[in-house]
C-alpha cells in the first residue's frame, strides 16, 4: 500500500514537471537573467595580485654543506610563522600602506590579503585582492618589498626572498558571471518546480472518478450526467417530444 502511495506521489510530481515544463523552463532562463543582471550592475568586480615569497633558516642558508631534511622542515615552519605575523602584526600593514602611499587603514588591508603557503615547500604567498587591477599591484608590490625587511627584524632565524615579481591582473577573479547565470538558473528552475507541485499538492478539488476514488477509497458506483442547456430549453424539448 505505501509502495503504491509513493508510486502515485512520483506520478504525480513528473506530471506536474511534465505539464509545467515550458513554463518552468521560462522561469529558470528568466532567473539566469537576473542573475546575470545583478552580476554585472550590482557586484563589484575583484582583481587578485600575487607576491610569492621563498623563507630558510640562518643555518640552512650560511652552511655550505648539503640541505638536511630537518632544514627543511624549519623552513617550513618559518614559512607558516611568518603569515601568522603577517596577518596579525599592524605595523607590517601599516609598512605596506606607506610604500602603496595608500589611504586604507590596516584593518581595511587585513580584509583584502589572503596568505598560504605552496604545500611540501617553503614557499609562501600574499594575495592582494582590489577592486582595480592597479591598486592590487601597487598594494602587493608594497608587500614584496616591505615583507623580506621587517619579517627577519621579528621571526628570528628567518631568510626571506622574493621569489616573484607581482603582476598586473588581467582578468577579474570574482564575481564569475557564467557560474553566477548557472545558480540562477537552477535555482528558479528548483523554485518553480516546488510552486506548481505545491499547487497541485494543495488542491482538494475533484476533477475526476479517480480523485473521488482516492479521497473516498471506495469505488464510484454512479455517476450524474451533466444536462447541457436551460431549465427552457429542456422544457421545449420535453414538449415536442410529447406532441
């Protein structure tokens, strides 16, 4: 019996998805639209520039004999030391706000970084991210140069290098328009379909034998026809039929 139930239920969801389609279609390409819309007049676009940075240890780069693997790992740790310095120290920001010439606050920058490291290496990255190509240049720029100065004044045992010149973004990272459209879509598309199933779903009307037979669960044993026309014209009709 719950078999059967569930069975009907799924019947009558793809008949509704069935029935509805074109207009469910409508409604998503309309929701892509929007998105689109919203993407490109209301979203700020973002522009990421990237300083990439190499770190050691004193010993590691004073010795002349071969790299052991505990170098390595010290490395590494210098590198994870030096972004937590970096993402917490209000003087380094205020550094790179001085060398941008810029008039962001260092709460403001600390919004606009994003810092990791290359996994398995010593390698490490500030990614400055700005509403225009040249301020997130000119912001990581700033950072490629102030970092390898004032880190080592702090991290003791560090060696910092520049391992890349920042680069002027071409292209923006966020707001993405076509994934954007995308989510648009299926959520309309997602919200449609829920409408017109809950619509059906809701609607207590009889329309037919089978609905009766489902609210009842008993079977139709008669049916009332429908009389077509007026209380006159069955009238006229009843009186030629008797003349």
């Amino acid at each position: 019996m719950e078999n059967n139930e569930n069975r009907s239920n799924l019947q009558k969801f793809f008949g509704v998805v069935l029935e509805k389609l074109v207009y469910i279609l409508a409604i998503g390409a309309a929701a892509a639209v929007a998105a689109a819309l919203i993407t490109v007049f209301l979203i700020p676009p973002k522009y990421s520039s990237v300083a990439k940075f190499y770190v050691n240890n004193n010993k590691a780069s004073s010795s002349q004999s071969e790299v052991s693997q505990q170098d390595i790992n010290a490395s590494q740790s210098l590198a994870e030391t030096s972004i937590v310095y970096i993402r917490n120290s209000g003087k380094l920001i205020q550094a790179v706000i001085d060398e941008a010439d810029s008039d962001l606050t260092v709460a403001q920058v600390k919004k606009m970084i994003t810092t990791g490291t290359y996994s398995g290496t010593e390698f490490f990255y500030v990614s400055v991210s700005a509403s225009t190509p040249e301020e997130a240049l000119t912001l990581a720029e700033a950072f490629d140069k102030v970092i390898p100065e004032k880190i080592p004044e702090t991290v003791m045992g560090a060696v910092l290098k520049s391992a890349d010149d920042p680069r002027l973004p071409v292209d923006q990272d966020s707001p993405n328009l076509a994934v954007n459209a995308v989510i648009g879509a299926v959520l309309g598309i997602v919200a449609a379909i829920v409408i017109f199933f809950l619509r059906v779903a809701l609607d207590n009307t009889v329309y037919t034998e089978e609905d009766l037979e489902d609210i009842a669960e008993h079977p139709v044993i008669g049916v009332i026809p429908t009389i077509a026309g007026t209380a006159d014209t069955a009238a006229k009709k009843k009186r030629k039929e008797e003349a």
